[in-house]
C-alpha cells in the first residue's frame, strides 16, 4: 500500500473528484486548524512532513485494524486526534496556548455516527488526550459533557494518566505569542496574525497582567512559526462515520471560555445517515450558525449532496431569505448579503465525510492545515485516471491521500 502524497504540488492529484463517485473501503479527512496562514511566514516543509506523518500514522491504524470487530470507527477518529494532540506545532494537547491566565484549557468532542452517541469536555489542564476523556464521557458515563474539575476526576476514576503539572504543555513559542497579544490587548484565533482583533470586546484581557508562574521551565524545542491550531478527524470505516475534535482554545483567551469544539452540532457532529463534520475557526460564528449540523440538516431535509452543503454552509450560508430593515440600518456599511451570512469570510473551514465515503474539505479563510486518505480497489483508481502500475498494489485494493495548506484539494 502507498499513500500518493503530492505535498508541494497539490494540483498534481487532478483525479481526486473522478473518486467521489466510487465507494472506497475507508476514507478519513483531518484538519489542523483554519485561519490566517500567510505564505512564506513559516517554516512549510516542517508543516507539510507533519501533516504527511499524521496521514500515514491514521492511514497505518486504518489498515492494520480493519479485520479487527472490535476497532470502529470512532476508534480511527480517535487515534488520529491523539495523534495531532501529541504534535506540539498544533493547538491542541501538547501545543495548546496559553490562556490569559498563564495557564492551559483544553477541549474536545468526539461522536458516534452509528449510535448517535457523543462525549465533550473542556477546561482539561492535567491531561494530555483531552479527547480521550471526551471518548469516556461518551463510553461510561449517561452524560454527555462534563467540565474542568469534574472531568478530570472522571478520567482519574478511569485510570487516565495525568501530566505531572501543566508545564507539559508550556513551549516557548506559545509563550511568546501569549506576550504579543497582551502587548496589543488582543485575542487570537489558531491561525490568526498577531494583530489587534479580539473576537468581541468583552473578550479582551488586562494586558498589563503578568502570566501566571506557571510558564516557568518552557519546552524550548518547537518551530520558529506560529501558525498552529485546533485539530480534528472524521472518518468512514467500516460502513459507519464518526467525527473528532480537539483544541487549546485562544491566545490570551478569558479563563474559562469555551468555543465551539466540545459543542455537539457546532464543532462535531456524525451520522451515519447524512455526515461526520469537525469544524475550525471563530468558534461563536460556528455556535452561532450550528455549523455542523447545518450541513448534515442540509442533506437530511435540503437533499443537497455533502459537497453542496458544505459549500453552502461554508460560503454561501444565511439566517434568513430576507434581512429585516432594523438590521439594515444597523450594519449600513455591509450589503444584505454580507449581513446575512453565517459564517463570513475568514471564519475558518471543515472536514467531512459522508456516509458512502465522500471527503469534501472546504473553508473561507487564507488556509487550512489538512489532509485525507482513502482506500480504493485498483480497478475504482484506473477508472480514474490513476496509473497503478506505478503504484505499490496490496491485492485488490490502494490507498491514496494527500496534505495541504492553501489550495483548494476537494
């Protein structure tokens, strides 16, 4: 088996949409965040050799497990979210940000397409796989989201091992973006520049307060870029979808405020009827908009294939056929339109995957850290324009995949 990354050249895998039409054995999409990612500012080799070690680690626990009844899907978004929370260039687990408070928040969701279970949990400080904890609120408790304190016992109870203390996740390039945004008064997003721009202005910190001591004995090895951010995974294995999703939150961001990932239907959401979806970006726009199962809704009752729906939601989605005069008036320097959009330009993107195993990863911001797999038959890749005689074939069957930051893959 060989996974076909074009890295560099994302323009070279000119077949991928020929492979919506046939149903793979598996596919899965992730994503490493969504925003403002300036070409040429960081270090993109570094980037594009993680994003390709993630593919190949998910691509590597797809294969080996899937003559295995006990491993499902939601096991394969699992896995490839640890995998990413583990990778201090993401923010999420070991690359989380810092809050305003020196410290580290962390959340996550994950949800079952086949039962419609689901787990979320935030304002993890002590763990290093926020979502595993959300695996077990899902799995062992009759709950579905559980905070902070109480989470954290709930992993002790069940075994989980904790960091030693919450330096773990403290690396130097975290700490310096957490003192350029207070020198601006600002909170930023996973992907943004370091500009003035909080969210809202209740959201803006005291800049004049000192980091908590906390940060002290900072893991200096990490890049010079700062462009990481909140991860997510969904995939179709086995004949069912489950989505994934995990975060460190916002630079600078008031203690104890939650975005959208451990919120069922507007970070993640599965169903093996319609979609698995995990989202990046503002987190209020996609609460605000319930972006998730805004595009599952939109198939179920719209009847729009996932690719339509994810385009709508992404780019084209409103509150209302019409925008009422009062808030006209009030926003009189936007157009109807712009008024009515639910996720604006610069929101951010996701991943998604249908119930045959279509990818569609789409977003509206400058970039999106992301990749896919999928595992098709020889003669479903020949069909498509694939030369498998230059492939390394397993039987029947290949996988190919792909990484990247800026250009449109699906």
């Amino acid at each position: 088996l060989i996974i076909e990354s074009t890295n560099k050249h994302l323009s070279q895998l000119i077949a991928m949409n020929s492979l919506q039409d046939h149903h793979p054995v598996y596919s899965l999409s992730f994503h490493g965040g969504a925003g403002v990612i300036p070409q040429g500012a960081f270090d993109t080799d570094l980037y594009q050799q993680a994003l390709s070690d993630i593919l190949l680690g998910a691509q590597s626990f797809a294969e080996r497990n899937l003559e295995n009844p006990l491993v499902k899907a939601v096991d394969l978004a699992e896995h490839c979210v640890k995998l990413l929370e583990d990778h201090e260039l993401f923010n999420a687990g070991k690359g989380a940000v810092f809050t305003a408070d020196g410290t580290h928040e962390m959340e996550a969701s994950v949800m079952d397409g086949a039962t419609l279970e689901c787990g979320a949990v935030s304002l993890i400080k002590n763990y290093q796989n926020p979502i595993s904890i959300a695996r077990l609120v899902m799995e062992k408790s009759p709950h579905v989201y559980l905070v902070g304190e109480g989470a954290e016992g709930f992993a002790a109870e069940h075994g989980l091992p904790r960091v030693q203390n919450n330096n773990y996740f403290s690396t130097k390039k975290r700490f310096e973006q957490l003192q350029a945004a207070k020198g601006t008064q600002g909170v930023f997003l996973d992907h943004s520049e370091l500009r003035n721009d909080p969210l809202d202005p209740s959201d803006a910190v005291d800049a004049s307060s000192e980091a908590s001591e906390t940060a002290a004995g900072l893991n200096t090895n990490v890049t010079d870029s700062s462009e990481t951010g909140t991860v997510g995974c969904v995939v179709y294995y086995k004949n069912d979808v489950a989505a994934a999703t995990s975060t460190g939150g916002m630079t600078n961001k008031r203690s104890g405020r939650v975005g959208d990932t451990p919120i069922i239907g507007a970070g993640t959401y599965a169903n093996n009827d319609t979609c698995a979806v995990s989202c990046t970006g503002k987190g209020e726009m996609f609460m605000r908009s319930v972006a998730a199962y805004d595009i599952a809704a939109r198939m179920k009752y719209g009847g729009e294939t996932l690719k339509q729906a994810v385009h709508d939601a992404v780019h084209c989605g409103t509150t209302s056929s019409t925008v009422a005069p009062a808030q006209v008036a009030a926003r009189p320097e936007e157009t109807p339109a712009q008024q009515k959009l639910l996720l604006p330009p610069g929101s951010g993107g996701v991943i998604s995957v249908d119930g045959k195993g279509c990818v569609v990863m789409d977003f509206n911001s400058q970039g999106m850290f992301r990749g896919w797999a999928g595992s098709y038959t020889k003669s479903s890749l020949e069909k498509c324009g694939f030369n498998t005689e230059k492939m390394s074939v397993c039987g029947e069957r290949v996988v190919v995949g792909q990484v990247g930051i800026w250009s449109e893959l699906v």
